[in-house]
C-alpha cells in the first residue's frame, strides 16, 4: 500500500497546499465536461441503462469500450467476451463484511469461495509492534487486479462496485464533500475548455481583437517537468506547451493528438500507435517514435513515475519500441488494461527533447549520475512541442508563452501568447480581475462566490474532486482492538460527523456533501454513472453508504460494541478516545469536526503544519487522522478505488 500512499499524497497535498481544487466531470455522458455560467440552469442527468448484468454479458453483440469515450475509427480491437462475473474474499474481520451481502443483486453466475469459514479470520492477522492487528489487503489488492485486467465494462463495473464496498466497510476514508471549481472568465473570451484532472487548455481560445490571454495561477510552479510535476498549475502549463499521443477534446471526449491511431492486439496487450508524419519540436527538429520510446522509459526509471506500472517491465525494461522509420510505437502491458488510453493523456506520458534534458548543466554529475532530473526546465528557453513554448519567466511574478509556429496544429491557434500571472493571493485575483488586469482568473475566493452569484461571468465546473478524511490504520488509538473493532471506531467517527453542516458552513460553498468515496459524477465506464442505484447494484443507505447527517445511536453502538463506556450519552473518562488531527489547511471545517467530537466526550487534537511537513508525515504513517483532497486525473472509478491497492 505505500507506493500509491506516497502518490496520493504527493498529488493530493500539492494540490491542497495551493488551494486548488479543479477538475471537471459530467452528469451526462462518460465523458463530457460540464461547464456552466452559475446561473444558468443544470441540465437532468442521463439516465443509466438498467438491463441486468447478465443479459449484458452475454448478447454476442456488445462492444469492447474504453473507460472513456474514444474514436473508433482509430482503434482496431477484437476483444472476447467474458461470461462470468468473477468476486473475491472480502477483507477479513471477526464478522461477515458487507462486502458480501445481497447488496449485489445480480442473477449472473458468481464463482463463490466455499472454504471453510469457521476459522477465526484474525488468528493469522499480523500484529504491528504498537499492538495494532493489521488488515489483511491482499483480498482487496488482489479484486483491483482483476478490474485493472478486465475489459468488459459491464463486469467491470460490477467488480468496482463490489470494490468500493470494501473499501469503505474498513471505514478508512470518511469521505466529506465532492468540491466544483469556480473561475471568472471575460465575455470576450471564447474557446477555453477544462479536462476532468482539473487542467484547462488555452491553445484553442480568442481573446476578441487581442493577441495575448492574460490568466492567473496561484504561485511558482515547482516544476515544468511534465513527469515531475503534481500540481494542478504545472499541469495547465505542461498541457498548453506539451503534446502526446491522446487528449481530450472540448467535449472530454478522448481523441488522437499526436497519434493517427491506434491498433490493439487481440489478447489486448500490445497497443501499436501510428505517429502523425512531419512532426517537430519547437526548434524545428524533427520529433518520431523514438523520442516518445526514449521519454518514458527515462520517465520510468529516472523520475519514478507511477503512471507507467501498467506497462510490462516497469520500471527498469520498460516493453515499449519504436519502429525504425519512427512512425510507430509498440507498447506492450502487463495485464489487459480498459482505461490505457486515459492513462497516456497524464503528464507523464508526454514527450521531453532528449538533448535538452542530458545537455542542461546541473542534470549530472561529473560520473554520469544524475543529480537533478528536471534540471532541464528551471528557466525559460528550453524545447518542447506544445501549442506556446515559455519564453520569459521572472520567478514568483510571472511566465508569457508565446506561439509554437512547429506545433503540428498551430494554424488552428490565433493567440500569440499567453500571460500568467503568479499570484496565490485569491482576493487580490479577485481586485485584479474586476479592474481588467486579467481576462481569466482561475482562482475564485470561496467566500465571495455568494456574492458573484449571477454574475454572466461567473463559471462553475463540476469536479470529480473528493475532500475527505484518511484514518491512519496502523495508528496507536487502534492499538489492542480487533480488526473489526478498529473498524467500528473509524466508522463511528464517519458516523458522528454532521456532514449537513459542513456544507451549509461558508467553507462549503461549491460542494456537494459526499456519502461515497467515488464521487457523484463519475462515470461507470459505459454510458452512464458509477454512482447510481438500479437493479444491478444498490447502495447501502440511500445513494451512498450513509446519511448527509449524523446518525449518533449507531455511532454510540459502534463504540459501545468496541469497549467504549458512554454515560449519558458522553464517553466516560474510564474509556476516553483521544486523536491527532493533521491538516495543512485548518478552517472552519476543522474546527467543526472537533467541536463535534467534543460533544461526545472524544478528544480531536488539531495539528496544522506547512504541506511539505504534512507530505513527510503522511509518507511515514506519523499520523492518527487526517483530511486531504483526491482529484482523479481521468473519469474511471479506479481513480478513487487504487488508492489503497499496494
């Protein structure tokens, strides 16, 4: 489980640490972006298509589809069908979990453990050296692989669902809010449109009679490096300087960028792309298959980038190949992947100028080490292959982007640069904006947004973006409890928050109160949304695994069932519960939580610190709790569900 710790921590923190929370998903489709002036009126909600699973599986018709919409005319695939759902072990605990239960109301025939399960599931548990009997995630680890491996979408929702009910039966994540993003944009600007990772492209836009975009972002991007970049600024840079082999449209749909297309192997291992012919850097070098086989496998071994473990070989003989005329790139996965397509419209997969990077001084050492792998791009001037190459850069004020004349669509491209401004201050974005120093301010104070209300220029995006609480399982506070005891407490605590109130609070303006971990908007991966009810699936409570409210006789239970005395309705001193809050953004939410707790005799401890302590601290497990923000890079439940996957 660390890897994806340690990367959930370095994207969700950075991105915490700014204040960022953009992204953008869809209430209609898999894939459409919804963006909308904040007082125009919501369109309904597509309905999902209810047939049952079996019947889906098994009509000789149905279709191999991606995790989000992509062009068939540009994809070759002769996919077999799977007519057997497949399901695991839940998570081990003292009781039945409700991984389990008839909450998967499917008539498909299901492969069913029938070991013996009189066996005490905790006699084998590990016990940490604070006393703490670990969970047992190889269950777990071992479902995420087969949905990382299936490419029926109809299964694989099915396996997704069941997923996420493990994953909250442990009661680790509590999630809060699902948070839109809000930005100000000028009537005369038209043509901007936003991804679901919360990136924002500006290659396509027209400022009226002006030849330059003016846009702020909230500070100094820590790195331009595409691969070594986890902020949501870094990625609207790297996504108006960089092209690769897909992107998104201004629809979300998923379309070749670089790429002719692609042809995938009948066994789905072997994805084969056709390079687009001419194609050049910024210096009018030319740019082939060999430059993308070269950037990801030092991606891969150089920068650590995670984003590459799907193919085979990570990270050190990474299965990719370009063809000698440098038209075609062979790739190679470990497993047969639904989403590929997705993943290789990340940062990481983007394409770096080889001798750019090995000549920059400072990038290695007088032996051949590599000292600093991003060295390359600390200051303007460096090559790339995007629609705007950074021309100017005065450090912590401002960056101008001027035209790529070699960008391989750069007659579709009328502006001639684009002006960022560097400024974390929202309310002077704000004061900026109004007196027409900016025409695109990205950044919104949330507590003028009632008050901007109306205004034609006021944009709101819906976000597949969760804020929501992590309990630190190998914490102390579970120290001498049964795993099952553990996961009473944390659901306990899920349970005694007033997730209402939250949301009324003036820190909840633009969120929606979250009573899942996937959020509301994400697609199942096949036409409609993950998060809905119907007679192939049905939640636990309502649409989701508890109420927007609090539910304090269950809470009470819970606790009571986990050796906690209550008098009165408060813990009694003889049994107390006692945590450390960490957090690197303290407001009124964090206050409210601990105020909650309070009520019931539990103790919350705030401890707020700078993002790059909290970042150490998450890493090394040094916490009993803490609230953190998800932003999935593309629309797929395994955005939220791989988090936990070692």
């Amino acid at each position: 489980m660390e890897k994806s710790t340690k990367l959930l921590a370095m994207l969700l923190i950075l991105v915490m640490a700014v204040g960022l929370f953009t992204a953008c998903g869809s209430k209609e489709t898999k894939t459409k972006n919804k963006t909308t002036k904040v007082s125009a009126e919501q369109s309904d909600t597509e309905q999902t298509d209810t047939t049952n699973i079996e019947s889906k599986i098994t009509k000789s018709h149905l279709k191999h589809t991606n995790a989000a919409a992509v062009d068939e005319t540009n994809v070759k695939t002769k996919p077999e069908q799977t007519d057997t759902l497949k399901t695991t072990d839940a998570l081990k605990s003292t009781d039945t979990p409700k991984a389990s239960d008839a909450s998967k109301t499917t008539d498909a025939p299901i492969e069913t453990d029938t070991s013996d399960k009189t066996e005490d599931p905790e006699s084998e548990q590990e016990v940490l050296a604070n006393g703490v009997v670990a969970i047992d995630w190889a269950p777990y680890n071992n479902l995420i692989a087969d949905i990382k491996a299936e490419t029926d979408p109809v299964v694989r929702e099915h396996l997704m669902h069941q997923a996420e009910d493990m994953l909250m039966e442990t009661g680790i994540f509590a999630p809060l809010t699902n948070i839109n993003n809000f930005y100000l944009m000028k009537d005369h600007v038209e043509g901007v449109y936003a991804t679901l990772s919360g990136g924002k492209y500006f290659m396509f836009a027209s400022n009226g009679d002006a030849e330059s975009l003016r846009i702020n972002l909230t500070g100094e991007p820590a790195r331009l490096d595409p691969v070594l970049n986890h902020s949501i600024d870094g990625l609207i840079l790297a996504l108006n300087s960089f092209s690769g082999l897909y992107t998104y449209d201004k629809n979300g749909e998923l379309v070749p960028d670089l790429a002719e297309g692609v042809e995938i192997s009948k066994d789905e291992l072997t994805y084969t792309f056709t390079l687009k012919p001419n194609l050049k850097w910024s210096d009018s070098s030319e740019l082939t298959a060999a430059d993308f086989e070269w950037s990801w496998k030092r991606a891969a071994t150089t920068c650590d980038a995670l984003a590459l473990n799907v193919i085979e070989g990570y990270p050190d003989k990474l299965n990719v190949k370009a063809s000698d005329d440098g038209r075609t790139l062979a790739v190679v996965l470990d497993t047969p992947n639904a989403y590929f397509l997705n993943i290789i419209c990340e940062s990481a997969y983007l394409p770096v100028h080889q001798a750019t990077v090995e000549g920059t001084e400072g990038y290695k050492d007088t032996e051949g080490k590599i000292l600093d792998a991003g060295a390359w791009a600390l200051e303007s001037g460096f090559i790339s292959n995007g629609a705007f190459t950074l021309a100017e850069w005065k450090h912590n004020e401002s960056m101008k982007y001027v035209k790529n004349p070699n960008y391989h669509r750069a007659d579709e491209v009328t502006l001639e640069s684009l002006e960022y401004i560097l400024n974390e201050n929202a309310d002077a974005v704000l004061t900026m904006y109004d007196a027409g120093e900016l025409d695109f301010a990205n950044r919104v104070p949330r507590s003028e947004i009632p008050d901007l209300i109306g205004r034609p220029d006021l944009y709101e995006v819906e976000s597949l973006t969760i804020d929501f609480i992590i309990f630190n399982e190998k914490s102390k506070i579970f120290a001498g409890k049964t795993v099952q005891q553990a996961k009473d407490i944390r659901q306990a605590l899920s349970l005694l928050i007033d997730r209402e109130s939250i949301f009324m609070s003036g820190e909840g303006t633009g969120q929606e109160i979250a009573t899942s971990f996937v959020p509301a908007s994400m697609s199942d991966g096949h036409g409609g949304i993950f998060k809905t009810n119907d007679e192939d699936y049905t939640y636990p409570v309502g649409d989701g695994y508890f109420t927007t409210g609090m539910d304090e006789a269950k809470a009470i239970e819970l606790l009571e069932g986990a050796g906690y005395v209550f008098e009165g309705g408060v813990l009694s001193a003889d049994t107390p519960l006692r945590f450390e809050f960490l957090t690197a953004a303290k407001g009124s939410v964090t206050d409210d939580l601990q105020q909650g707790f309070a009520q019931y005799g539990i103790t919350m401890d705030i401890r707020q610190v700078a993002w790059n302590v909290f970042l150490n601290e998450f890493e090394t497990d040094n916490y009993d709790v803490a609230r953190t923000t998800w932003i999935a890079p593309f629309n797929d439940p395994i955005n939220m569900l791989e988090i936990n996957h070692d």
